[in-house]
C-alpha cells in the first residue's frame, strides 16, 4: 500500500465549503477534526465520489479521482454515515439485503456471527432489528459494513449514539480488526476522548476562504 492515500489541492464543494490542501496517510487511522460547518461529512462523501468537487482536485492512491468508476471506488472507499438504514426482518435479512445490492453471496452465520462480536452486538442472525435500540442498529450496520473488507472505512460519527464505555470497545475491537486486514481507517468524531486514544493521525480542519476562482 502506497504511504500516501489521499491528497487534495484546492478543493471546493459548490464554493461554499473550501480546504486547505491536504493529505491522509495509508495504513494509519486519521480522524478528521474540526468545528461545525468546516465540511467534514462532506470530505468524507468527496474522498469516495458521492459528491464531486466544483473546483480543485482529488488523488487517491496517485490518481486523480475523476479516472475511476465511482461505483467500484465507493465498494473500495466505504462510507459508513450517520443515517444508519436497515431493512425490516432479522439481522441475517439485513446481510444479505446488503449482500444481494453488491451481487455477493450471503456470509455464513459463523462469520456474521463474528462481525457481530466485533461490534459488540449480543444477538444471534435470526434476531429481528425492528425492536432493537438506536445504539444496537448503528452497531449492526456498521458490523454489515465492515464485513465486506474495504480497503478504506470511512466513518462518520460511529459512535454518536453509543455510551463510553461500549463506544470505546467497539473503536477497539474495529481498529485492531482493520489493522490486521490492512484496511484504512477515516473517522470523523465529535468524542475528544476517543480521538486522542485511537487517531494515529489528526486532520483538523478549519474555514478557509475561497480565492481559488
């Protein structure tokens, strides 16, 4: 993996929200810091090709983002956001809805159960989500997520609705995971406490004004 995944230059999103140039490091966890409206869900969404820049430009792995299908890039760059969605049914439904949408084969119950434990999450494949609390269905999808073995996890406030204690577990259990299947880690997070334990590199982004036109 090349030591540089990312890096932009000029970039602006509709001339509304604009970064100083910026790089984020393969193989190591970066989470990306800052005070609302400095655009950090929305380099989140740049840096997989759900929204495109209005100016400047985005490399990843040495290429700029425009030469690659954004469908396979998001499949390899994935973005786990905030607005956690899942389907009525059992957590099992939910693999393979999820599954079925990448034209990949349903994971056996041994390895959902695996993700599952991973994210801290106490429930066997057939148990129904429609009951389950808010924390508990941000942590099944996120275990769906990271089942498919990125090469980039991109996390958007993964733990927001999650107390310490189970928050802090469950950022453990992932990191290690991702680190020994060498999968990068982008985290955006409001949790000080969880950043200063777990980032290897910070980006903290600021308000910059636009003089790129």
């Amino acid at each position: 993996m090349a030591d540089l995944l990312f890096k932009a230059q000029q970039l602006c999103f509709h001339d509304k929200i604009c970064f100083a140039d910026l790089e984020i490091p393969a193989g190591k966890t970066t989470f990306i810091t800052g005070p609302s409206g400095t655009g950090k869900s929305t380099l989140l969404r740049l840096l997989n090709g759900v929204l495109s820049p209005t100016h400047g430009q985005l490399f990843y792995l040495g290429r700029n983002l425009d030469e690659f299908d954004t469908i396979e890039l998001r499949k390899e760059v994935l973005l786990v956001s905030q607005a956690v969605f899942l389907f009525d049914g059992s957590i099992r439904d939910n693999f393979a809805a999820f599954y079925e949408h990448r034209e990949k084969s349903l994971p056996n119950d041994e390895t959902i159960n695996k993700f599952l434990a991973l994210c801290c999450l106490p429930f066997e494949p057939d148990a129904i989500t429609n009951t389950m609390s808010g924390g508990e269905k941000q942590r099944l999808y996120l275990a769906i997520f990271l089942s498919f073995d990125p090469a980039v996890l991109m996390l958007d406030e993964p733990t927001s609705a999650l107390d310490s204690e189970t928050a802090n577990q469950v950022m453990e259990n992932l990191l290690s995971y991702c680190k020994a299947k060498d999968i990068t880690v982008i985290a955006v997070s409001h949790d000080k406490a969880l950043t200063e334990k777990f980032s290897e590199n910070i980006l903290a982004l600021e308000r910059v004004e636009n003089n790129y036109a």
